[in-house]
C-alpha cells in the first residue's frame, strides 16, 4: 500500500523491535498530542508532525490534503489498550496515519470515471496493498512467540486490527465498482491470510441524524464456497497450457491424473476438500513455480487455498511416498527454489504462449 509510515512500522525505521525513545521527549510528544484535535484535517496532519519529529525522511511523506471534508471509519473491531509510553506512541501514530489515509484515498482525484478508475486506484493500488500489509504482520504475529505486553506484539496487533478497519472503511465507499467485495472478516480472512487468525467482531459505524454514531455488529457470514476463482469463463487456454506442461516439464503424474481433472478442479465454482486428488510428476519446487507464475489469471489460487483443497499430492520417488502439498511446505518450495534460470525461462515462455 501507498502509506510510507504504516509500511515503515513493519518494514523500516518505525519497527517496534529496532526503535529506540528518549523518554524525555516521548513523554512530552505524547502529551502535546493528547492536545490536538482528531477531528480535523490540520489536528491530525498536526499529530503526525509532531509524533515523527526525529524521522525527517518520513516526514516528507506527509502531504497536505487536498479537500477540506473529513472523514471518520466507517467500520471498527477491538483494538490492544497500551499501558505504557511506547505502546501509546504508536498507537497515536497509527490512528493519526490511517485517518491520513482513509481520508486520502476517499478524496482520490484519479477517479474520474468510477467504474473504469476504482478497479485500479481502489481494489489494486489500495485494498490489495492494505491485505498484503495485513498478512505479512499476521505472518509474523503466527510464526512467532511473543508476550502479551511486548511492544512488538501489541504494535502488530494494533496494526493488523487498524488495518482491517481501513480496509472495510475503504470498501464500504466504492463496493458498487469493485470486483472482490467481503463481506465478513472471515470472508476477508480466507481469500486473505497465509496463516489462521483469530475473527474479530467487526462493527459498522454509522450516523444518526443528530450526526451521533450508531454502531452495527456484522455478524459472520456463512463459509464461502471455495474455489481458485479462475477469471475466463472458457477454459480451453488453460487445458492446452498443462497439456504442453505435462508432456515438457513432466508436471502431472498421468498414470493417476488427467489434465481434465487438473482443470475441473482449478476452475470449479465449488471445491470439496479432498474429493479431487491431483498428483504431481515435477518437484514441488516447480509446481510452485507454476502456480505462482498463473496466479494473476485466478481471484484466490492461493498456498492457503491450495491447502485448503486437500487435493494436491507431491511426487512420489523412492522410498518417499506422495504427501499432501500444504501451505507450509508450499512456502519451503518456494524460498528454496534452486530451478535452473533456463528451466524457469521455458516454463514461463509455455504459459505466456496461452496468457499474457
């Protein structure tokens, strides 16, 4: 996502795990933004400022608005209370930046045409960016231990939360043109998340007509049917495409799988968990390779969704029996991928035969 300061708080100088506070000064920049007004453009472009008065290079990033509406989310779930100095720094941070932002994007002037513009400037360069930020610290948050009062883990938190707040905010104003609308944070969480995740109760703010907030829980909706959302509605590209892989790359066993079944199950509108079993002839480290390769052709072929599946067997060698491609040892293959560059060129020019 284009937000310089939530990035930097898990990616750069604002990691919660690298910074350091004089705590002198902290105290007193904490004190002067407890002061400032939230509920205008100027007070939160002010907080921002004064909180990041030691970072001059994020500073920059902070640019005027350019309309003078603003605007609070419209959606909110529970967030971490801090209870000390450090955890209130950042949660003023990410309030202030995530206000900065919604009301940014809301005020978007590259949308001029809405069903031709929101695809791109809102479900592209906006919401996809908020989940992938919000998965990458969901990853983290999964992956690793920490203490419920570390600093660490109640800024991730807080960041992962305020995220999926902005998200569904951001949403709520341009569903109508959008493509992938969820509707609950399961929803969210399933076509979203690598790792599982805890369902927050997500609340709907909305105003009265003495402009007081009314809040709505959004109860969970049902499960989602799954399925890798193939795009095209005919499905000969896709046929041909593993047919060539097959024969030149070896890429299903075919004394076991047909490539018709490989394409039932890639384009069906329901998958059942284990009812289709598709095994493979390649190493998974090249079946990686080529899910990864055609993943902008379908809505959620995911290492999630491909576990999810329960469909995909690995090559079966000797003495080494077929098992269960999951989302972790799909993440393994992936980051110890030693494919040849030639081997990886060949594949690519294969399927940019059939898609582009």
């Amino acid at each position: 996502m284009n937000s310089k300061i939530l990035n930097e708080i898990y990616h750069g100088q604002l990691r919660p795990w690298i910074i350091s506070f004089d705590e002198r000064e902290l105290k007193e920049a904490i004190r002067e933004v407890n002061k400032i007004p939230t509920i205008t453009l100027q007070g939160n472009e002010n907080s921002l400022k004064r909180l990041l008065q030691s970072f001059p290079d994020i500073l920059k990033s902070i640019k005027p608005f350019v309309n003078n509406s603003f605007y609070h989310l419209s959606f909110t779930c529970p967030l971490p209370v801090p209870n000390n100095l450090q955890q209130h720094f950042f949660k003023a941070l990410i309030d202030a930046e995530i206000l900065r932002y919604y009301n940014n994007t809301l005020s978007n002037q590259l949308i001029k045409d809405p069903a031709l513009d929101v695809p791109f400037q809102i479900g592209v360069k906006s919401l996809k960016g908020i989940a992938v930020l919000a998965n990458e610290i969901n990853n983290e948050l999964s992956e690793k231990e920490y203490e419920q009062n570390d600093l660490t883990y109640f800024t991730l938190e807080y960041l992962k939360n305020s995220l999926l707040n902005l998200y569904f905010s951001i949403q709520s104003n341009f569903k109508a043109h959008l493509s992938d609308v969820f509707e609950s944070v399961s929803d969210f969480y399933m076509y979203n998340m690598d790792n599982d995740a805890e369902i927050v109760e997500l609340k709907q703010v909305v105003m009265d007509k003495h402009n007081k907030p009314i809040v709505t829980v959004i109860k969970p909706s049902e499960s989602p049917k799954l399925s890798f959302g193939y795009k095209q509605k005919i499905h000969t590209a896709l046929q041909s495409l593993f047919d060539d892989l097959c024969v030149d790359f070896n890429f299903l066993n075919e004394d076991k799988t047909t490539v018709e079944t490989l394409v039932e199950l890639l384009t069906s509108n329901e998958i059942v968990p284990n009812k289709i079993k598709i095994y493979l002839g390649c190493k998974t480290t090249v079946f990686v390779f080529i899910i990864d390769s055609i993943g902008k052709h379908f809505q959620r072929l995911t290492q999630t969704n491909i576990e999810k599946s329960m469909s995909f067997y690995s090559k079966e060698e000797q003495n080494k029996p077929a098992v269960l491609i999951t989302s972790s040892n799909f993440s393994k293959s992936r980051g110890k991928s030693k494919m040849k560059t030639e081997t990886q060129e060949a594949i690519l020019e294969t399927i940019n035969r059939y898609f582009t």
